[in-house]
C-alpha cells in the first residue's frame, strides 16, 4: 500500500503565511509531521506528499518522503493534487488531505478493510463538511459538501484498492480545475465503483480549514 497526502493548497481560509500542513500541534510535531510518523508506524513504506505552495518549507522540514509537484496549485484544487500523486501508482492507496489531524486508529482501520473507503464521522455537519449518503447495501451513492440531510462527515481520509486506481485516476481528470477529489469520488460512484463508509466516530480527527478548527484541533490534541 502506499500513501498519498495532498499539501499542495495555499490553506487562505487559515490566514497563515506558511502551508497549514506545518502548523505545529501541542505535541510539537506539525499535522504532515504525524500524518508521515502515523502511516509509517502503520506500515505505509511509500509516502507520496503533493506540494505547491511554498512547497521548499515542507520538501526542507520533511526531506524523507517522496514527492510530487502540482505546478498549478494556485488554480487548481484537490481533485487535480491527487491526480499528480497519482501518477505510475499499481497500488492499494491511501489518501488524506494534508490538513487532517488523527489518531492511529483512523489509519489502522483504513488500511484494514478489503474494499474502496472512505472514512466517516457520523455527526451532523454544516455547510462547509463534505457529507455523504448510502444505499440499503452500505454503500456510498453521494458524496459532496452540497448534500442535503447527509448521514456524516466524510473526513478527508479514503483507500482505492489498486484494480480501480486507473478508474479513479480518469475520473480525476473528468474533473474541472476547483473541483475536490469527492467529484472523482461522485464519477466512479455513478460508473458503479463501489465505495463503503468507514465509521471512524470513535477515534479524534479533525480537518483544520479555518482558525476555529485549529483551536479546536489544539484542544483535541493537547498531549
């Protein structure tokens, strides 16, 4: 299996000056710091980090993991990042936005299943989480930040087993140039891929996009 994480955006919606991958958590590792320690001491031996902004930072403070770059990162959103990290990929792979706090069990569970993933958060969501619905089969049939009534929070973490990672990367590229991955998640869905949730409610993560989700990221994880 190897790893893919996405740390290509300009992370505005935080206000930093440095990518919000680098933001250092209580425990004074920054998020890419424990997402890179989290799936090594699960067993991920390749990890892929796609970069853009100020992308020497992250490539200097983490010199041991391959990289890829999104040259256009600055028009361009998370749909076309995965799809760099995608690239002469023959894998299982697991991807997270680059800006996802977690605890191990999150990964663990992940990487245990035997079908396409996507990690969960039963709890009722607001307008900015991506929310997702299933059929009486479990499996996924929406995914996006505009479903209504949607049954959790989709949390930035998911696994495509290597027989679809082709598929997934056409779907990708279906996609327009500001569309999140969840709309090549939508694509394959529709060509019927199927994708299942996994209910990670029990275990803390949290995907930090504005200074409220930082703060509360910094309680969450404070020792």
């Amino acid at each position: 299996m190897k790893a893919v994480i996405l740390a290509a955006g300009v992370g505005s919606r935080l206000g930093r000056p440095f990518p919000k991958s680098l933001s250092i958590l209580p425990t004074g590792e920054t998020i890419l710091g424990r997402q890179i320690r989290l799936f090594r001491e699960a067993g991920v031996r390749e990890i892929i980090v796609v970069v853009g902004f100020k992308k020497t930072l992250i490539m200097e403070q983490h010199p041991n993991v391959y990289y890829r770059y999104n040259p256009v990162f600055y028009i361009t959103n998370t749909s076309k990042s995965l799809l760099c990290g995608l690239e002469d990929l023959d894998d299982d792979v697991l991807w997270v936005n680059g800006d996802v706090v977690f605890d191990p069990g999150v990964v663990q569970g992940v990487m245990a299943t035997t079908h396409n993933v996507v990690a969960v958060d039963r709890k009722k969501c607001g307008e900015e989480e991506v929310k997702y619905r299933t059929d009486e089969d479990g499996r996924i049939t929406a995914i996006s930040k505009t479903i209504e009534n949607g049954e959790g929070e989709a949390v930035g973490m998911n696994k495509v087993l290597a027989a679809h990672v082709p598929a997934l990367a056409r779907a990708l590229a279906r996609c327009e140039d500001q569309d999140y991955f969840e709309r090549g998640l939508e694509y394959m869905i529709r060509d019927k891929v199927p994708f299942k949730p996994l209910d990670i409610s029990e275990h803390r993560c949290i995907e930090v996009d504005f200074p409220e989700d930082w703060h509360a990221a910094q309680q969450m994880f404070a020792g």
